[in-house]
C-alpha cells in the first residue's frame, strides 16, 4: 500500500521542519496556515516555539483598567465606547474623580494601571499629561501604562509637538510603558473600510519606534474578524516583525477577537473558537522575534483562554478589574478575574503561573 501525500501536507511539513529549525516562515507560509484546517498540527508547532521560548511558565498580572474620557473624534465602525460631547453617557473624569474611582476599586495587589480612552479635543494635551501625573503621584508603586500609538498621534496635532516630545513630557509625568491599542488591522484598504480615521499604518509604528527609542518597552495588538483578508492579517504581523527586528522594544503581541456591537448578537456574528485559536497560533509561529504571546480572555472566554495556553500563548493578561471597551462592543466574558482563578485555570492547562510585573520581571511563582 502506497502512502499518497497530497501538496497540502508537504507544504505543512515544510514549514514545520522550517519552525523546529528555527527558520522564519513568509508571508505564503502564513497564509496557507490559515487556509489550513489543520489546527492540531498548527497548535502542536506553536506549542513548541512557546516551550523552547518560555518552557511551561505563563505569566499574569494583578492591573486595573481606568479610562478617563469616552469622548471621542473618531468614529471606527467597529467601537460602541465612543461618545461625542454632549451626547448621553459621555463623560471626562478630572484627574480628582479617577483617583476617587480608584481608591473605590483597587486592591492592595495591584501593580499596573491600563489607561486608555477617546480621543477628546475638547480638553488640552496638559490634560493627559497631568492625569498621569496625578495618578503616579498617589500610587508611585504602580506602573503606569498609558495610551495607544493613535491616541499619541492625537497628543501630536493636538499640542503640536512632535512624537518624541509628546512622549518627553508623559513620561516625565510618569509613563512607563504603552499599550497596544490602536493597530486594529494595518491596511489601508482595512481602515477605509472600517473608518478608522485616526493613526494610520506609519504613524502607529513610528510612534512606537519612537518610544523604543526612548527606552520605552511596549505592547502590540491585532484585532481580526471582521472585514480583512488572511493575507492582510498575516502582512500586519510581518509590519510588527519588521518594526521589532529593528528596535526589538515590544513585549508582547496581543491577537484581539472582535466583538459585535450586541451582547445579543448570534453567533454568527463572533468568531469561531477554530479562529481564535488559530489567530493565537499563527501570531506565535510568524513572531519569531517577540518573546511573549498574549491570550486576551475579555474577548475569547476563559475556557479558550486556557485551551491557548498550549496552543502558544504564554501570558493570560491579568485581573483587569472593570474592563469597558471590549464589553461595550458585546463582549460576553467577565469584566475582570481574580488572582486565584487566574492560577487555577493557568494549572488546570498543565502550565506553572507566574505572577510579573509590566515588564515580565517574575514576582511570584506558583508551582
């Protein structure tokens, strides 16, 4: 008997000898893995570029979400955060009225603040600025990671300053690191489609280049599942791999499952779990170059979060503590978690949680 083997199975057994050589897939190689209905194959090889990477450690942390303004610019099809002033439900806390809503909420656990928020020109960039400060000045304990590339962009033509004197001044008020907000997807047939009329492709690189240069660490997102094409999501991550080849200054990669404006909304109108997986398996197997990949259970449920864990991902975001955007785009997940249910369902994957900070420096292991 005679083993037939069809093209589709030598060209997946050529990019796995490639990814257990250690070579770099290309953009074909990416797309035929989505085209792949394979995801056992697809889960194993990212499995094992995560343990050579980061063995059975994964890593969380205890944060807390804040969001100054929902007042927003932009109009992004895809975001139901948004407000126009004025209108109902809008609304931009002075820094007095965060710190309030802080000390409500926080835990004494608590070793980073998620800050991010519309784009409001109705206030000053010394706004922002001073929010930050205010904020590092009660809690100096806490790290402080603030603002996506776009919302530094927005700080730019606002104040007219340039990106580096933007990010001058936010950190000496106090920033220490960006999130990752704002990639979405970068194409520019993408954010036509979607309206994102804010940072484009360039602009949100080189802010973080511009950060990295800094000294800033930062984060990178991708938020898939809506109107672009395989190869677009594949080419964005080849823009994040280039970007990190030349300042090596992100931390993490951040696969975003987009949510539907209704928590009602069929189930048609989310991704599958076959795609949230991939997304998180192919982010591992093309980011050769980033040393953590990151399971986001806001927006994929913390069943599949743990599923991800030996799938590639090897950080589980942290305790969150009231998140917004996600669930005001229809997310059905919980709004936040607690440290012991976040060790459980890191143990319950067969993997040794491990308590960081920002910057992944270990603060506890919980074997």
């Amino acid at each position: 008997m005679t083993l037939v083997t069809t093209h589709s199975d030598r060209q997946m057994a050529e990019i796995a000898d490639k990814v257990r050589n250690g070579e770099r897939l290309s953009l074909e190689d990416g797309i035929f893995l989505y085209r792949s209905d394979d995801l056992l194959t697809i889960g194993q090889l990212a499995n094992e570029v995560n343990l050579r990477k980061n063995g059975k450690k994964v890593y969380f942390i205890e944060n807390m979400s804040l969001y100054f303004t929902n007042v927003c610019e932009a109009h992004c099809a895809f975001c139901n955060f948004r407000k126009d002033e004025g209108q109902e439900g809008a609304y931009t806390l002075s820094p007095r009225e965060m710190i309030d809503y802080v000390e409500q909420h926080i835990h004494p656990g608590v070793r980073e603040f998620h800050i991010v928020g519309g784009h409001n020109p109705n206030v000053p960039f010394d706004y922002y600025v001073e929010s930050i400060r205010a904020l590092k000045t009660k809690y100096p304990q806490v790290t402080m990671k603030a603002y996506t590339a776009a919302e530094i962009d927005f700080f730019s033509r606002i104040s007219g300053l340039g990106y580096k004197e933007v990010l001058e001044k936010l950190i000496e008020a106090g920033l220490e690191t960006l999130t990752g907000g704002g990639a979405e997807i970068l194409s520019d047939q993408y954010r036509k489609k979607m309206r994102v009329n804010k940072a484009n492709i360039e602009q949100y690189l080189d802010v973080h280049r511009t950060a990295h240069q800094l000294g800033l660490r930062t984060h990178t997102t991708m938020l898939y599942g809506s109107v672009e094409s395989l190869e677009e999501r594949i080419q964005h991550m080849l823009h994040i791999r280039d970007l990190q080849d030349e300042t090596n200054g992100f931390q993490v990669f951040i696969p975003l499952s987009m949510q539907p404006i209704s928590p009602k909304a069929s189930i048609r109108r989310r991704n599958s779990a076959f795609d949230d997986l991939k997304a998180i398996a192919i982010s591992r197997l093309m980011l050769d170059n980033i040393q953590h990949i990151k399971a986001y259970f806001i927006n994929i449920g913390t069943q599949l979060t743990q599923v991800a864990l030996t799938m590639g991902a090897s950080d589980a975001h942290g305790t969150i503590v009231r998140e917004k955007i996600s669930h005001a785009a229809g997310a059905l997940t919980p709004d936040g978690i607690t440290r012991e249910d976040l060790v459980w369902l890191i143990k319950g994957a067969g993997r040794i949680p491990v308590e960081r900070d920002t910057f992944y420096n270990e603060v506890k292991i919980y074997e």
